[in-house]
C-alpha cells in the first residue's frame, strides 16, 4: 500500500498530522497482526514505514518553506 505522493503534498500540514497518525495507526496494527501469525507478507510493514517516512518529508518540507516565506516577509519588512 504506497501512498501517492502527489495527494500528499496537496494536503494541509494539518491533514498531514492525520495522515501521519493513521499510518503509525496501521504499522501497530500490523505488528501485532505478525506477532499473532495472521499476517504473512512482512513486505507490509516496510511499505508502512516507508510511508511513515514519506508523510514526515512533506511536512517537514512544508514547515521549511512557511519558513522561509516568513523570512522573506520579515526582511521585506525590515528593509523598508
């Protein structure tokens, strides 16, 4: 289950929160699920954590850039 990149950064930083929380969500889900022997595939929990990983990217790269955008505000200010 990949998740695409795209939708991702179309998202608010803050339904990337959400996100964020329903992947963790799913990865104890699957943990559990393989410590009880129902699920196989443990390709699942990598793809989990890759999502994980995805999830955080983007909103750190969001945070960065309203940086920024305030930085560039605030020397535009200044300069005046």
């Amino acid at each position: 289950m990949s998740i695409d990149i795209k939708d991702l950064k179309n998202k608010s930083v803050k339904e990337l929160y959400k996100e964020l929380e329903e992947a963790k969500k799913n990865l104890l889900k699957l943990k559990f699920e393989i410590a009880q022997s129902k699920v196989k595939n443990y390709q699942e929990v990598a793809s989990s954590r890759k999502n994980i990983a995805r999830i955080l990217t983007i909103i750190q790269e969001k945070q960065w850039q309203e940086f920024e955008k305030l930085e560039k505000e605030k020397e535009e200010k200044d300069g005046k």
